[in-house]
C-alpha cells in the first residue's frame, strides 16, 4: 500500500489543515495491520505543547492536513501473526515514535527514540509505507508492538496517557544521573506538565525538592498538592543565594527564554542541569561549568525499556498525573488554554466517548 488514497478512509481524526492550527474533524486511512502490528481503538490522548509547536508549523515542517497527538492510551483490536506478548483487549499505550530502523547502535541499546536513522514520530513523519504518520486525536491505529507498552493492570487509562511524553521525558534523565537514590537534593525549573511529574518522581525516590517558579501562585499547589520541600521564586536573588551550591541536579522544563548561570550556581560540586524544555537560545558563562565541575545536558523522551519501567513505577508506587479530561470538541480551546499556561497539569482527551 503506497498512498492513502488506496486505504479504507475510516479512520475519524481531528486535524489542522494550515498554520493557524485550527483542529476540525477529519476522516482518512491507516495502513493494514501487518504482521508484526498492533491495532488499537485509542480511548484517551493526551495533550503535548507538541501539538502547539507542530499544527502551527512552528518548525516549518508541518505536513498538512495534520492530526497531532502522542500520549495514546486504548484497547487493542487486532494483532498482527507474529506479535507476542499483547493480545485483543489488552489496555496499551503509544508514546512519541512508532518506528524506528531496529538495527543500528542506539536501538540495539533500547535508545530507540535516537535511532541512527532517524526514529519515525507518532505524527507529521513518514511512515513504513510512505504514508505521512497521523496522531492520537484519532479513533484507532496500527503501530509495530515493539513500539507499543502495556498499562498496568488497574492504572487509568486518562492518567496514563500522559506518562508517554511528559512522563518519561522527566524519569529517563533521573534514571540516567542516579536522580533515584534517596536523600538527594532535586531542583525543578517549571511547574507544567513535564515538571509537575518531576516532583512527583523526585518525592517518590525519596529526594529534597525545590521548585522554581516565576509565579507565586504556584507556591501553595508545589508545597500542599505535589509535596515539594521548597518552593523559590527564580527572580528572587537572595531566596536564589540562599541555595548556592545545595542541589545535586536539576530539571530544566522551562520552554521560554531565560537565564542560566543563576540556576548552575546552585549546583553542588559535579552538580548537573538537564534541559527538557527547548528555549530558543542557551547562554551561560564558561565560569558556570568551569567552577565546580558542572554539566549541562540534554534529553528527549525515552527508549521503550525504561518507558515500560517508568509505566510499572507508578502503578506499584501510586503516582498518578494531574489531569483535566476535556471532550475533542473542546481541542482548539485546550490549544490556546496550553499556550497561555492554563491548565493543572495536562490536558487529556476522552476520544471513546467524544469523538464518534
């Protein structure tokens, strides 16, 4: 099957057809389940800036109409001849990528997500059979079971959805810099989607966490709700010097623009600042890493092993997202509400019972 044209247009999506990013219904094909593939009836999708970024064009790489999404939670339909370990039925998730080549260095590892080849995106990238990959704002689809994972028996569905973006964009650099062993010091830049489920992590590995803020009215959901040991006002210079050289790491989940040295100068002696966000520009002085012996480092979701750990960690230990579930129908103004920063911490969307 080399063009949509030759598939079933049955599948019900909400797409954008142009940069103003405007989402309205719109139905097309998903290729045959294959051998190797799993098809699920998607029940709920979370709501990633992601979305903003790629309806709007914002990379300049938009492939029109598009139909965004990659936080999928639903039940599978079918299964391919060969797929082992998933069965009709079977509550599964799809996170950022759906394929990837399966051969190079970083898949052998479990680093899919950097495949040498490039990993193929969820949505707006080509697909196996040359198709361009559509979303989970969707009524179902078909993904390879190695990119699939399996939901915990007993975890909601609505809350594991954002797990697959949000969730483990936060717990693999924790993992990869020993950010689980109790009794170290956490700082979390951004009090959103990403960095709300920091704190949750970061207190459930034992750890002293501060959030960091530019808005007060932040300050009693970080202390009371999440349970975050401090909370600082980053423009605040003497809260700031109070903590010079007091963390052992920070997340980074900030988007805008804004400063670095003030946060590297908390960092204790070979103290790390991981970005998650992606601001236009970084600026630091030398003298920020220099003194101290500090890194600054980068990470984008996570290879499908740890994803399925980071899934098993919060079933067993109880950490759920925070979430409003939202109707399709309400996707353009859960759009806007996201860019203005006006949601407590993710949007998901009920696609079973809204979009029919």
């Amino acid at each position: 099957m080399s063009s949509e044209g030759k598939q079933n247009q049955d599948c019900l999506g909400w797409a954008a057809r142009d940069v103003s990013g405007y989402l309205s219904p719109y139905k097309f094909g998903r290729r045959a389940v294959g051998n190797d593939d799993v098809s699920l009836k998607i029940t709920h999708c979370g709501v990633c800036y992601a979305d903003v970024i790629w309806t709007r064009n914002k990379f300049g790489d938009s492939k029109y109409p598009l139909v965004p999404g990659h936080e999928i939670v639903g039940v599978v339909k079918e299964v391919g001849s060969n797929v082992e370990g998933f069965k009709v039925g079977d509550v599964v998730g799809v996170g950022t990528y759906v394929n990837s080549c399966r051969d190079c260095d970083n898949c052998n590892r479990d680093l899919e997500v950097h495949c040498s080849k490039g990993s193929v995106y969820t949505f707006n990238a080509i697909d196996v059979d040359g198709t361009i990959t559509k979303g989970g704002y969707s009524t179902y689809t078909v993904v390879h079971q190695r990119y699939c994972f399996m939901i915990p028996k007993d975890y909601p569905a609505a809350l594991a959805a954002p797990l697959l973006c949000a969730g483990i964009t936060v717990y693999s650099p924790m993992i990869r810099h020993k950010m689980n062993q109790a009794g170290k010091s956490l700082g979390v830049i951004g009090l959103g989607g990403l960095g709300h489920l920091a704190v949750k992590f970061g207190k459930a590995f034992g750890l002293n966490v501060t959030v960091f803020s530019t808005s007060m009215s932040k300050k009693e959901e970080a202390l009371i709700k999440l349970g975050a040991d401090k909370f600082v006002i980053s423009s605040d210079q003497q809260q700031m010097k109070a903590l010079a050289n007091s963390l052992d790491f920070i997340i980074d989940t900030a988007a805008g623009n804004h400063p670095f040295d003030p946060y590297m100068s908390l960092l204790k002696t070979c103290g790390t600042l991981v970005l998650v966000g992606a601001p236009n520009e970084i600026k630091l002085s030398p003298l920020s890493l220099l003194s101290g012996m500090k890194s600054i480092s980068g990470s984008a979701t996570g290879g499908i092993k740890e994803t399925q750990e980071m899934l098993n960690l919060c079933a067993a230990r109880k950490i759920y997202p925070e979430i409003e579930v939202i109707p399709i129908q309400y996707i353009n103004e859960a759009l806007e509400r996201l860019i203005k920063k006006d949601v407590k911490y993710r949007f998901v969307i009920d696609i079973e019972n809204s979009l029919k």
